[in-house]
C-alpha cells in the first residue's frame, strides 16, 4: 500500500467514516423547511393549523422565533419578512420523521404579498453599481493609462465574454445534527469552518464561544459553499432542538442546493487587449458585470486575473454588480480566477492567430517576472517550466495544422491556456502527541472537505519524528481541537504545515533531550544536533549509535509527550506568492452533431513543494473535471417568469460524468520556493481555472469557430 494513499480511505470505503448528517443522537426530531412560493414579496402570515394536524408534526419556528437572535448579516434572512428570491426559507418544521416533516411543510399557509421580481441580469441593468471590493481586493484598478495604449496598439483583440452561474453541489448535501445541554449546544455540520461556524453561533445566540462545540469529521466535499449562506437554516434547526428539548437534524435536498448554499455568479465581461508588433501587450482593459442578489454583495475578483497574469504597464479593471432575485453567489472553486481566465486566455489565443504566433510563445513573450500590480516580485514562479513541460508532454510542436486532423467523423483540434491561483494563508495550531508506545497523534481543528488534508497533516508531522504512518492518528473537524484554517482558498496545507512542523518539533527536541541524557541509551553524551529521526529510530548522523524510539518513549517517557505550537502569516510580505500551471487539451468535434468529447488534457503545475504527489495529482484532477463541467455542461437557468430554478436536479443540471472524461497527464514541476514556510503553495483551485479557455481554443483549432461563453453547447458547434 502507497504510503501515499488516505489514511482514511478504509473508513470511507467501508461506509464506516460517519459524516454530520449521520451522527446518531438519542430521540432525534427531523426538520424541513417552509419555501417561498414567489421570488420577491413579503411575509405577511403564516398559519400553521393544518400542519399542525400532520401526525408527528412537533413543532415550527421562523421570523418570531429568529427575533430572538442578534441582527447580522447571517441572521437577516431569517429575521426579516422580506422575501428575496424564491424557495427562500421562511420556517422551519420539525416532526417525529422526515416523511411527516415535509408533509407539514407543505400544510403551512403561507399569505404573502408579492412584488415584481427581478429574475434576470439583463432587467435591471441600469441599476448596475460598481462595489469597493472584488473578494479581497478593490473592485477597481487603474494602471498607466489602457485607454490610449490600446487606441495606438499594432493589433487590438476586443471581445465580450459570458459565463454562466454555477452551482457546486458537492456530492453530500448540507446538514445540521443540533443538540442542546442546557444552554450548550452541539453542531455536527458539514462546514468548511467549524472556527467560522462555531464564532457564527455565538454572535447570533450570543452564547460564549466556549460554550459551542461544532464537528465536522468529515466531508464529502465543498467547493465554497459550505459556508456562511448555509448558517441561518442552521440557526433554524438549532432553534427548534433547544425548544424541543431533543436533538433535531437538517439536511438539505439536492434541489435545495440550488437555491440555499450559494453559486458561482454569471459574469459578462468586456476584455480589450491591446499589442505591439512584436506581440508584447501594450493596455488591457477588463470590465466585468456580474449578479448578485437582492439581500447581499458578492462579487468575485473576475478581473483581477489580468492585473497580474503578463506583463503590462497599461491595466484598467472594473467591475460591476446587478442585484436581482435569485439566489447569492458565493465563491466556487477557484473564484474569480476560473471566469476571468476564461476571457484573458481566450483573447490571447485569438491574438496568437492573428499575430501569426504560437499561442505559447505569445504567453512566453508576455511573462511577468514580477507581480506589476502589487509592484513585488514572486516568491517563486515556474510558469515557463509549465509551458515547457506541457508542451513537450501534450505533443504541442507537432500538432497538426488548424482544421486538418480528422478521426473518423470528428474534427481535432488543440488548445492551451495558463492557469494561476494566489496564494493565500491564516493563523493556524496544531497539537502533537507521541505515547509511549511510540502512537503518533496530530490535532487541528481545520477540517477535510476529502482533499486529503488528515493524510498530509499526518505525514508532516510523521516525517519530523520518523515515525511510520501506520502508527499515525489524526484527530480533525472539531472546536474543541486547536484552532486550524477555513478550508478554503488553496490554504489549508500552507497554514497548518508550519503549525503541525512546529509541534513535532518540541516533540523532538523533548525526546533527543531524553536519548542524549538518559545513561541507558547508547545515544548518551551525543550532542542533539547529532541525532535525527527516521524509521523509528533515534539515531546518530554521524556514528552508527541508535536505538528505536519505543524503547526510549518506553523507558523515559512511558505516559507520553505532546506539543502544541501556532503559526501566523505575516501581516505584509514583500514578495507576491502564485501557483501556476499550463493546460493543453485535445477535443474531437462531431460537427453534424455537436458533439464534443475532451479526448486529452495534459496539464503542467508549479505550486511549490508536493508534500504528497498522489494527492495533488487527485486534486489537480478534480480541478480539471469542474473546470471541464463548468466549461462544457454547468449551467444554473432561472425561470424569468417565476424566479424559480429550472430543471433544479441532476437530471437537467448537467454535470461531467466518467464518460466525458480523457485521460488526464498530470506533471508536477518542481518548484523551491525560499520564502514561504516549508516551500509550500496551494494546489486545491489551480485545476479549476484555465481548462475552460484551453477548451474553447481548441474548439476554435478544430473548427475555426470562436465560443465566447460558456458553457460551450451543442448549438454552438453545429
Ligand atoms: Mo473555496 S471556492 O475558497 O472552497
């Protein structure tokens, strides 16, 4: 077995990995919620005589009840009687089963009095508004002046691109298992922040922090949405267990998960990219439009991607948001950057062609050696190595000519795009415990949404201590653990690496201290500069002294040692850190059907050191098929009539499935990266961006044809 494979795999496999929603609890109550019928309105009553009568109908709680906690962002929707967007929770029924708590849902009368809605970007554009922020960074951007650059450029490529909205649906719905002890209450959630969770509670109960425990052991996945839009049917449900007296449970149906736990916003952008002669770029302009709701400002940092991808002294961004009644955004994988690559990297291989230039070169002539927009230089960046090592995989210089390979009834065609994803880190403790039979325990209260975050925790303190991973434990997914990162953001691995080393390390020193002291260890009297830990050993680097680290534990420490050590990010840095990666994909098109098949996707990353390459090939894997749905099938469509979600189920919602899948060749390029701890970047999001432009690339290598939106349809290829 690969020492390389999830150390919770078997659980998982056996079905004996128990996620939130399967938390047994004593007298359990089940919960369903109480739907708005309309996409914009107010709730003037709710009367609940006929749901009442279901058998096993137990209780409801809504707007009366939610008063009760503080005003917040995360609790406005349930205070407030307006109705934002349709299926919108308006209360909460718990009953004896799930069978009579839907029932009872559907009894409530509900009286509401409706208003227009708006159910469509194009309805209210010219209410658009520009917002402060994109993400983390500000909305907008002025570098040198774009406008006069591209009116004197030598080729100007203008385009206008469009993405549709997303929902992530990772493959385990939402759920809540809440049990009160008085006034503690216990949330088993499946949440990418049991910290956020837990601080989330506390503010709208105003319940000390002390006084939550949230768990949330494992995930079947997140992808963004396992966040704050998920908490005030939570605040419902733990509403209800603490009346009730019992425990009550939340799950969420998949339909739900298109209205409840956010989306990928849909963007129009307008890029303008303009060039010199020698196809260097001289401006870009990048002005993005996006949805968000009624009720809260999302905006993803679509733009951003072109402040900082090439090389260019003249940058404008902006971006713009709609409020409409639908549903909010939130981030999905690779936020922002999976959209705004779409445009750039569409754009330049439209200039490539029209500049004679291979789509590589361009990119190789247009690298940023240093981060213009932050004006620093990259902590490390192996890009070129990308393009390099990409190409020379793919078969890039002996592809054939544009439209000339043909396989049987489909036309080939090639396409690339670089893909990139900043780097980002948090505060993060992490514990560490060795008994003293030599058990190696690791504790942090992050949590793995199934990236593999136990298996790589526990081989970065197993490496520190030489210990096997069979002997290795990892404890995740809980309050009551040292306080570790939201997962999110291509983080987590960066964040607790430096914790969870640091940790292992006062464990080691503690035990060479032992070893070099202790007159019954032939390691007696070696300075502890000497000594090193691997294979189970204490051992001498430079003589043949050594003795099994159970035999020292055993002797001198038989009740164990254990550490604990935090680690924060710098408040500033004075270098920019990236992940970076080059995608070059084949399609075959059926064009009498409009079909399209990926037939080969070949993806080179560079995102510092691989702490476990089988992992980030799985990760890097993952990223490709959501950006190849996302590119090719995902597409969230609102009912312009009713505001309702069309085809709200995987029977409509298309999702990429085995047998869209290629073969994927996945090269990790070796990157040292000096300044961040342990040399370490994120890798989760990188697969998710750039794919989508490859695809579109090679769509037009195959057929000659431009698809500027995505997802890329049948229609568009006939
Ligand atoms: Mo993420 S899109 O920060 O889970």
């Amino acid at each position: 077995m690969s020492a390389d494979l999830r150390i919770e795999a078997a659980l998982k496999v056996a079905g004996r990995a128990v996620f939130p929603a399967e938390t047994p609890a004593t007298g359990l109550l089940y919960a369903a919620l109480v739907e708005a019928p309309v996409a914009s309105g107010e709730l003037r009553a709710l009367d609940p005589t006929a749901a009442r009568a279901v058998p096993g109908f137990v209780d409801i709680v809504g707007h009366a009840e939610a008063e009760g906690l503080k005003a917040s962002s995360n609790t406005a929707l349930i205070r407030e009687r307006t109705i934002h967007f349709a299926g919108q929770p308006l209360a909460l029924v718990v009953a004896e089963s799930p069978g009579a708590a839907e029932q009872a849902a559907r009894a409530v009368r509900l009286e509401i009095e409706a208003r227009p809605a708006v159910t469509a970007l194009d309805q209210a554009l010219d209410q658009a508004y520009a917002p402060k922020l994109a993400g983390r960074v500000p909305a907008e951007t002025r570098r040198g002046d774009a406008a006069t650059a591209i009116a004197g450029a030598h080729l100007v490529v203008r385009g206008r691109y469009e993405t549709a909205v997303n929902n992530h649906h990772p493959m385990e719905p939402h759920a809540a298992v809440c049990v009160w002890e008085g006034e503690r209450p216990t949330v088993h959630t499946n949440t990418q922040a049991v910290f956020g969770t837990r601080a989330a509670i506390a503010h709208a109960f105003q319940l000390p922090a002390d006084d939550i425990r949230v768990v949330a052991r494992y995930l079947g996945g997140g992808f963004g949405c396992k966040g704050p839009l998920w908490w005030p049917w939570m605040f419902l449900a733990m509403i209800a267990a603490r009346r009730a007296g019992r425990p009550v449970r939340l799950e969420l149906s998949r339909a739900q998960l298109f209205t409840l736990v956010g989306r990928r916003q849909e963007t129009v952008q307008e890029l303008a990219l303009g060039f010199g002669a020698d196809g260097r770029l001289v401006g870009i302009e990048h002005d993005v439009l996006a949805q968000t709701s009624t009720h809260g400002e999302y905006v993803d940092a679509t733009a951003a991607v072109s402040r900082w991808l090439y090389a260019c002294p003249n940058v404008s961004t902006t971006h713009r948001l709609v409020r409409t009644n639908e549903p909010q955004p939130i981030p999905m994988r690779a936020p922002g950057v999976a959209p705004g690559t779409f445009a750039l990297e569409s754009a330049l291989d439209e200039a490539a062609e029209r500049l004679g230039l291979d789509p590589v070169e361009l990119r190789v002539r247009n690298f940023a050696d240093r981060d213009q927009q932050a004006d620093k230089p990259w902590s490390s960046n192996g890009l070129l190595e990308c393009y390099r090592v990409g190409a020379e995989r793919f078969g890039w210089a002996g592809r054939p000519a544009p439209g000339a390979a043909r396989d049987g009834r489909w036309r080939l065609g090639s396409g690339m795009a670089t893909a990139c994803y900043p780097v980002h880190r948090q505060p993060a403790s992490a514990r560490v415990r060795i008994s003293g039979e030599g058990a190696l325990t690791v504790q942090c209260g992050t949590q793995d949404m199934g990236s593999g975050t136990y298996t790589v925790l526990g081989q970065m303190a197993a490496a520190q201590l030489g210990v096997a991973m069979a002997d290795v434990t990892v404890e995740l997914g809980d309050t009551w653990l040292p306080e570790g990162p939201y997962s999110g953001g291509s983080m987590v691995t960066l964040s607790i690496l430096p914790a969870a080393e640091a940790a292992a390390r006062q464990v080691r020193a503690q035990l060479a201290e032992l070893a070099v002291t202790d007159e019954a260890s032939p390691l007696a009297g070696l300075p502890v500069e000497d000594l090193e830990f691997a294979d189970g050993l204490v051992r001498s680097r430079s003589g043949n002294a050594a003795e099994p680290l159970v035999d020292l534990l055993r002797r001198r420490a038989p009740a164990g040692l254990e550490a604990e050590a935090s680690a924060t990010p710098p408040e500033a840095s004075d270098v920019s850190g990236m992940g970076y990666g080059a995608v070059f994909v084949e399609v075959g098109i059926d064009p009498d059907l409009g079909e399209l098949r990926v037939r080969r996707v070949t993806a080179a990353y560079a995102a510092g050191r691989i702490l476990n390459p089988l992992l980030a090939k799985s990760q890097h894997v993952g990223g490709l098929i959501g950006g190849i749905g996302m590119a090719l099938h995902e597409r969230t469509v609102t009912d312009r009539a009713t505001g309702r979600i069309l085809g709200d189920g995987f029977a409509d919602y298309l999702i990429p499935v085995h047998a869209d899948m290629p073969e994927f060749d996945i090269a990790l390029v070796d990157e040292h990266d000096p300044h961040l701890p342990g040399g370490v970047k994120g890798i989760g999001m990188l697969g998710s961006a750039g794919v989508q432009a490859a695809i579109a690339n090679a769509v037009h290598d195959a057929i000659g044809r431009r698809v500027r939106h995505l997802p890329i349809r049948i229609e568009d290829l006939l």
